[in-house]
C-alpha cells in the first residue's frame, strides 16, 4: 500500500519541535554559509480518495542542488508539483522516495529553519500586526526582550512601522502579505519557501512587493525557493529558474539567469527599467516557450 502523505496547506508557518535533523559531519566541515538544499531523486504519489480510486504521481525523479543563499524559481504548469515541492522542503509532506536535505541533514520535518510563504496571507485576523510577527517566535519560546528587538528591527525594513496594533482585517492585500513576510524573516530562517505569495496582489502591489523582497532578502541572503505563475516575475528574480513538465512534474530545463545578467543581477534595479532590457525579454520569452508546450487547457 501507498502511505498518504498529510499535505498541510493552513497556517502559513507549521512550526512543530525543532526537527531532529542533528548536522552530518560534511555539513560542519563545510566552509559554506548554510541553507544548502539537496532534492536526491525525489518522487512523491498520493493515495486515491473516495471514488476516485487511482493514486497519482505528483511529481517524478526530482534532483537538484538549492546553493546556500540561492534564489531559486520554480514555474510550470498548474498541477505539475510546484507546491507539493515546496511542503515537502517544509517537511510538512514526505516524499514516496527520495529524500530532502537541508545542510546534509534528512528534512524530517517542519521547523523554525524552514518559514514558508503560502498565497493566502493566513494571519490569524484576531492578533494584531506585532502579534502575527512575532508568533513563531512565541512557539519557538524566544524570550520577550529579543522578540521585541527583531520585531522592532523588521517592522521598518517591511513598511509596517505605525501599524504595530493593526488587525489584519484594518489592512490592505499588499500590507498583509508584507506581515506574512516579516512572520517568516523574524526567524532567521536558512531556508525562505515561498509559494506564489504575490499572485493576490494587484500589479503595482506585486512589482513593489517583489522589489521589496530582493532588498530583504539581501540582508542576510537565506536559501529561496520561490514558486510562480508569472515567468516575469520568475526571471526577475532567480538566480536560476526550473522549469516543471506537466504532470507528473519532472524537471524540464534549468535555466541559470546569472549567465545573462552576470554578477550585477538585475533584480537589483526597478522592474521597470529592466523589462526595457533586450536580454530580459529574450528569457522571458524562452521560459514562457518552455512552460506552454506543457499546458493543456483542460
Ligand atoms: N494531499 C494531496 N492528496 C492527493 N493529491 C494531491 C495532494 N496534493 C496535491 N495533489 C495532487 O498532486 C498534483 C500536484 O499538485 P500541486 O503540487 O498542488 O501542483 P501545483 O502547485 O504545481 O499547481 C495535483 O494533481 C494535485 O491534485
Ligand atoms: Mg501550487
């Protein structure tokens, strides 16, 4: 029998115990920062439900190697395993075979080194603002004097500073997406999962939002994996973008994006200035290629 993983959706951050992922000898002699991802040949197929009896292959023979501090973008068509992905880098599902591992250590599950970014803002719309942020801490058992420190340090750095007392329903999209943002930064976390998280924004919101996110992330560069619909938004941002088949998602071609924009990554400049860019929309164009030879409108 096929064990069924629990794909958990709700709750923008699951954070459990600490996983006992105790670090691997080669990842303590390793002179790179942390946050190193390793996907080793991962496949992953879900158990069929009620009358629909077939179990489904999700995703198939999955590898790859998330560098320390990448930015990396997953696209391709819906369906094909983009989220199923990122949860099981959560450690919030287990793959049917292969394995996940963060640092050298198997992914067992989910924890405060790995913060993840859902669509859905998920705030709980009965905490204000400094309470939404500073919940994982409080479950982490961070004590209030250091809370307070990284609160104060990432209400400026997400344009949140005079909406300490908010509730979320007192916010606009854009506002509440910055407060599941800065959730996920206040852990310090190696490991940022991001899943579609502009893709309810209006298009300013988004473009400022993206913006915003390359000057966070900047800051301590963690690991990024970054799931989109929006090929622009994925070659803007990517130091290398994946693109998925249709399902069951297997990896269809790796694109590196800094082998056209060299070491000065255009993410660093307005999105604006660089749409107007030849080499940008030559990319665009041949990730959009890639990914709709996949689709099939169903
Ligand atoms: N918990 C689950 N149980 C059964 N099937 C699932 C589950 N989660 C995802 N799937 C199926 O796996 C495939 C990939 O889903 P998903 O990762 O959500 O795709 P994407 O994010 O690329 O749109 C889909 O066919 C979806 O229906
Ligand atoms: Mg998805």
């Amino acid at each position: 029998m096929i064990a069924l993983p629990n794909l958990t959706r709700s709750g923008a951050m699951q954070l459990a115990d600490a996983p006992n992922d105790a670090p691997t000898v080669a990842a303590v002699v390793a002179t790179e920062p942390p946050g190193g991802v390793r996907f080793d040949k991962v496949s992953i197929r879900f158990a069929g439900s009620g009358r629909a009896q077939t179990s489904t292959l999700a995703v198939d023979d999955f590898a790859l190697d998330v560098v320390a501090s990448e930015f990396l973008v997953i696209v391709g068509p819906s369906g094909c395993g983009k989220s199923t992905i990122l949860s099981m880098a959560a450690g919030l599902t287990v793959p049917t075979s292969g394995a996940v591992l963060l640092d050298g250590s198997r992914i067992r599950g989910p924890g405060p080194d790995k913060a993840v970014v859902f669509q859905g803002f998920s705030l709980f719309p009965w905490k204000t603002v400094v309470e939404n942020i500073e919940f994982g801490l409080v479950l982490n058992g961070v004590p209030a004097a250091e809370r307070a420190r990284r609160v104060d340090y990432y209400l400026p750095i997400t344009g949140l500073t005079g909406f300490e007392h908010h509730y979320p329903r007192q916010l606009s999209g854009g506002m509440q997406q910055r407060v599941a943002i800065a959730r996920s930064l206040v852990l310090r976390p190696r490991l940022l999962l991001m899943d579609e998280p502009f893709a309810a924004l209006d298009a300013q919101n988004r473009t400022v939002m993206q913006e915003e996110l390359v000057r966070v992330w900047s800051e301590y560069r963690p690991t990024v994996i970054f799931v989109t619909h929006s090929v622009e938004e994925a070659v803007f941002l990517a130091d290398r973008v994946v693109v998925m088949t249709r399902r069951p998602g297997r990896i269809k071609r790796v694109i590196d994006v800094r082998a056209t924009t060299g070491s000065e990554h255009w993410r660093e400049a307005p999105l604006d200035q660089v749409q107007r860019r030849s080499d940008f929309q030559d990319l665009r164009a041949t990730v959009w290629s890639l990914i709709r030879d996949d689709i099939v409108v169903e």
